[in-house]
C-alpha cells in the first residue's frame, strides 16, 4: 500500500525530472547535467515506491528507518551543497574586489 508520504516523493521527484528538463532546454544545464539530475530524482521516485530496495543498506550501516537515512543523506547533501555555493561566492568576490582594483588604478593614474 502506498503511504501519503510516498507519494509526496513520488510527485516531488516526478516535478524536478520536469523541472530540470525544463532548464535544460533553457540551455542551462548540459546533457551531462541532464543526465546526472534526472538519474537522482528517478532514484528518488524509485526508493519513494519501493523504500525495501534499501533494507540491506540500511541493516549494515544500522540505521533503523528509511526515513532516517534519507533525512541524514539530505543533509549532508544540502551541507555539501551549500559549502561548494560558498566557495563559488568567495572566489567571485574575490574577482570582483580585483576587477574594482584595477578600475580604480587606472582611473587614478588617468586623473594624474
């Protein structure tokens, strides 16, 4: 029997297939990434159906519910996610205080 939870992930994953799809004809994302994402939601839909498919896993690592191994996943993925954000955010600020340097020397030596 499928649980109302189950089907919230079914849906949720079924949306970003869509979703991504959707950026990827807006040239945003490549096949690759296409690819990569669409594999991670179908995987998500699948373990959503048929959460079984994981109990071997599950019984080696000791973790006594699907549900608790996704939540501990999600997080290490958005924690993941949100440090390589951060770095992409430093390195741009970086580049920019180097960019406004350079304006500002030049403007300076021009006024001279």
């Amino acid at each position: 029997m499928v649980l109302g939870i189950q089907i919230a992930g079914i849906l949720f994953g079924l949306f970003l297939c869509y979703y991504t799809f959707l950026y990827y004809k807006k040239k945003l994302f490549t096949q690759k990434e296409l690819a990569f994402w669409i594999l991670v939601w179908i995987s998500f839909v699948v373990f959503s159906l048929i959460p079984d498919l994981l109990e071997p896993l599950l019984k080696k690592i000791a973790f006594a519910r699907v549900l608790d191994f996704f939540i501990v996943i999600g997080f290490m993925f958005i924690l993941s996610i949100l440090f390589y954000i951060y770095t992409i955010v430093r390195k741009n600020q970086k580049q920019i205080e180097e960019i406004v340097r350079q304006v500002a020397i030049e403007r300076a030596g021009k006024k001279q």
